[in-house]
C-alpha cells in the first residue's frame, strides 16, 4: 500500500488491543519472560536488563538464568568475586564491564538497603550502568509502577507510526509520558519489543501484512514486506 492513501486517526486504544493479538504467538521480551519463570524481584529485573544492554534476547535470556541459578539475591552476588560474575556472564556484551557494576550494585544493596532493592527511582539511576531504560522497566515489571521504558524497538515503532516524532529514545520516552495513557506505560514495551521484532522490523517492515496499517504514518519507512 502506498503511503498516500490516507489513513485513519491514529487510535491508541484499538492499536493496542490489534498489536496484543499480534504479538500473542511471538517470543515474550526478555524481561517479562524472565518475570514469568520467576525472576521478578527489582533486583533481579534490574541486573537482567543490565545484562540485556547491547545484547540480543537470545543471548541475555540465558546469560541471566545462567547467573542466577548460581546467585540471585544481592546477598549472594555480593559473595561473588568479579571474575567468577565475569564468567558467568561472559556471553553478554561489554561483560567485563557489567561484572564489577553488577557486583557493586549488590554490595550496596547488601550494605545500604538490608539487601533488598527498593523501588525507589532514584536510587536505581543511582548505579553505575543504569539508565532510565532499565531503572524504568525494572520498575513497571518488578514493582507495578507507571513507567516506560523505551528501547530501540518501542522508539523505532511509536515514531513510524506518527504517534510520537522524537529523534532519541530519551525524547521518544518524554514524548509518549506526554501523550501515551498512563495504563499502557508498562506494557508498551512488553508489545513493541516482539513487535518490533518481528513485524515493525527495523529494515523492511511487515507493512503489507501489519494490523495497525490503516492508521501508521509510516514515518521514514521507504522499503518494506
Ligand atoms: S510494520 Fe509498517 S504499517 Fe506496521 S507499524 Fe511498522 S511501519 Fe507501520
């Protein structure tokens, strides 16, 4: 289809609810699927989307089980040495980096909260290697609160659709707290990363087939399935 014919009014609500159907078959985003085996602590949320950070799913999903079969509460991360954390995540991007920050995370954890992370906003963006992408989806899986947070898919995604017009994920985050409701900022991201994954992919988007076609913009997308 042509991106000249013109289209419905971008409605949130109906877009969900078609995306929800899509993405239903699909792999779930890592955290959310870690959450459901378990995993679903703040602490562990967050030292998994640390490990997610420049790394594919396929990759951070088992690193972090991986990790947390040996050790998974602050208490016993903060038992580790840095090189034993190091090798069990060493099939993550930048490890050697994560490990000493995952294990500082612990240590003060154990030190100043009596060893459980509290979701506290603030205190999350307090660690080294924690930005607002993680700090705010260990908050919206762990811990229920109203965040969004914004990777590549979800940033890539809200903008072609013409929902938000925003050139980083940062500003892509503070355009939908403006106009996303705040019942879909936690699930934004467990939808757009399968459908962005699989359907809105960044080269040669499933537009012919995609559900939400009749009202995306379709902004920047040149070529597409
Ligand atoms: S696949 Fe195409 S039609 Fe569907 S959301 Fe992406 S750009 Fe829009």
């Amino acid at each position: 289809m042509s991106r000249s014919v013109s289209k419905e009014p971008f409605d949130i609500d109906r877009a969900v609810r078609l995306v929800r159907d899509a993405v239903r078959r699909l792999p779930k985003a890592a955290m959310f699927e870690l959450a459901e085996e378990g995993f679903n602590s703040p602490f562990e949320q967050l030292i998994a989307c640390i490990i997610s950070i420049r790394t594919y799913d396929e990759i951070s999903l088992p690193t972090a089980r991986n990790l947390f079969t040996r050790a998974r509460t602050p208490a016993d991360i903060s038992q580790l040495a840095v090189e034993e954390i190091d090798a069990l995540i060493r099939e993550c991007s930048f490890h050697e980096r994560k490990a000493p920050q995952i294990r500082a995370i612990a240590q003060r954890v154990v030190d100043e909260y009596g060893g459980a992370l509290p979701c506290d906003r603030e205190v999350l963006l307090s660690f080294a290697g924690v930005g607002p992408k993680c700090a705010n989806l260990a908050l919206g899986v762990a811990c229920g609160e109203p965040f969004i947070s914004v990777d590549v898919h979800v940033h890539r995604v809200t903008n072609r659709w013409g929902y938000v017009s925003a050139s980083t994920p940062e500003r892509t985050m503070t355009a939908l707290e403006a106009r996303l409701p705040r019942r879909y900022w936690i699930e934004i991201n467990r939808l757009l990363v399968p459908f962005g994954k699989h359907i809105c992919t960044g080269s040669l988007p499933r537009c012919s087939t995609c559900p939400v076609l009749d009202m995306c913009q379709q902004v920047g997308v040149t070529n597409h399935r």
